[in-house]
C-alpha cells in the first residue's frame, strides 16, 4: 500500500512538473523571439520604443501553447518604406521557428 501511495505521489509530481516546464520552455522561446526582434537592424530614421514576449493561452481552442515578441518603433519613414526595409526578414520566419 505504500509503495502505491509512494508511485502515486511520484505521478502527481511529473506531471505537474511537467506541466510547469512547459511553461517556463514558452517564455524562453518567447524572450528569444523578442531577443532577436530587438537585434535586428533598424533602418534610418527610425528608434526602438519597447519591445515585449507573453507566453500562455493567448487564443484559439485550447489546444496549445502559443509565443509572440513584438517590437515597437518610431520611425520618420513611410509604411511601404519599412515594408520594404523589413521585406527580407519576412521572408524566413517559418525557418526560424523551426531552428528554435
């Protein structure tokens, strides 16, 4: 009966272990997006405000973990002129979620 009760126990523990490292490998993944948000080349004329990353039940069903960084900036230049500027590093986001 103890040994039940012991194994039991040591149940409970992974997987609520394993339930809080899930979280705590979200807001990793997230401060590296925000990271290398904030290590990107910003064009002239223009300033990095803020920058943030949240982890957690952002939307959707319920059937997952979802990550974002994001960046705010200041910029003297016109949307098409940072659409532009920011076009080659739209160009490889899906690679790098799957370097993460």
């Amino acid at each position: 009966m103890k040994k039940l009760k012991l194994v039991g126990i040591l149940v409970a523990v992974v997987l609520i272990g394993g339930v809080i490292s899930i979280s705590f490998i979200n807001n990793n993944i997230a401060y590296k997006v925000e990271k290398e948000l904030c290590e990107t080349p910003l064009p002239e004329k223009t300033e990095l405000i803020e920058s943030i990353s949240r982890a957690g039940k952002l939307t959707g069903n319920g059937n997952g973990m979802q990550y974002f960084g994001a960046i705010l900036i200041q910029s003297e230049l016109s949307l098409k002129e940072l659409d532009d500027y920011y076009s080659d590093h739209r160009s490889n986001e899906w690679e790098y979620l799957v370097e993460i």
